[in-house]
C-alpha cells in the first residue's frame, strides 16, 4: 500500500532540530522523499505499523506533528503531480 508521510517537527531548540533529522532519516529507510517534510512509502502492513511506532518513539508529541495518508494499493489513480521535480514510479526499476 501507498502511504503519504508528511511531518512537521518543532526545531526551535537543538533537540527539535536532532528530531527533525531522525524522522528523516526513519521515512528515507521506508520510501522516497519527494518534498522537504513529505515521503511516499510503499509499504506492507507490518512495515507502515514498524514506520508508525518508530516515529512516535522519536517526535515530541507536544511540539511536533506528523501525518499518515494510506492511498492503498491502487495509489496510481489517486497521484498526480505538476511542477519541476520529475515524478518517479516507486515500484519500477531502479538504476543506480
């Protein structure tokens, strides 16, 4: 299933900052970022539920916020996209 992440992460103090790096770096292990607070994760179900309690262990819950969109398995429909960045297909071919 498709899964849209996006976060917003209080870093006002230093501590918010390290926070702010580690969701980051949780959602980039998971999927593929395609704005500055915004991940597209094609995940299985244990994995979004790992994701979820991955990043509840991290955020602040007093401070900071982050947002779950499940677009399922027929995503494709669901995503459009208009603007520079070039879209990319997360279950087509990766070149590296």
């Amino acid at each position: 299933m498709m899964v849209l992440i996006t976060y917003d992460v209080d870093t006002t103090t230093y501590d918010g900052q390290k926070r702010l790096h580690k969701v980051a770096k949780a959602c980039v292990n998971y999927g593929q970022r395609v704005q500055e607070s915004v991940f597209e994760c094609v995940l299985e179900p244990y994995q979004y539920t790992e994701l979820k309690d991955k990043l509840k262990s991290i955020m602040n819950i007093e401070k900071d916020s982050i947002r779950f969109y499940n677009l399922g398995s027929n995503w494709k429909r669901r995503v459009e996209h208009l603007g520079a960045k070039k879209p990319y297909d997360p279950e087509g071919v990766i070149i590296t």
